[in-house]
C-alpha cells in the first residue's frame, strides 16, 4: 500500500512541476508540501485543468477539474486515487 501510494505522489508531484515549469518558462524548485493545496502551490484554474489532463494521460484515471478542486492538495488527491484502485 505504502508503495502505491508513493508511486502516485510522485507521479502527481512530476505533473504540477511540469505545469509550474510550462507556465513559468524556467525550472521551478519549489519543496512540495503534501498538505498545500495546489493553488498554494502556483496552480491557477488553467494550470489545474492541465494537470488534470496530464493526471489522467499518465495514470490512466479520469479525474474531473471538480475532483481537483473537492481534493485540493497533493496528499488528498493522491488517497482519492489511491482508494479508486
């Protein structure tokens, strides 16, 4: 369980850093607190529905921008997802 669960953490981690990082134009270093929410993190609602799509291509889900928004920080999504499967 605890290697599921750190394989999707990570994985939605790779995602809102590649976000950050297309916005942004540059490297973003930002330390990811899992109990942040994603708007804290720097994701705007343009930036959330790519991460969304960017979720859903690499992990194979179908999570909704509601969805985002209902578990809106990284350990929260990652427990929603955890418990899908």
């Amino acid at each position: 369980m605890q290697e599921r669960y750190e394989f999707i953490s990570n994985t939605l981690k790779e995602q809102i850093y590649q976000v950050l990082n297309s916005e942004n134009n540059e490297p973003h270093n930002l330390e990811i607190n899992p109990n942040m929410s994603f708007i804290q993190l720097g994701l705007n609602s343009l930036g959330l529905t790519d991460f969304a799509s960017l979720v859903n291509r690499r992990l194979g889900t179908k999570i909704s921008i509601e969805i985002i928004f209902e578990y809106c920080s990284l350990d929260e999504l990652t427990n929603y997802i955890l418990a899908l499967r």
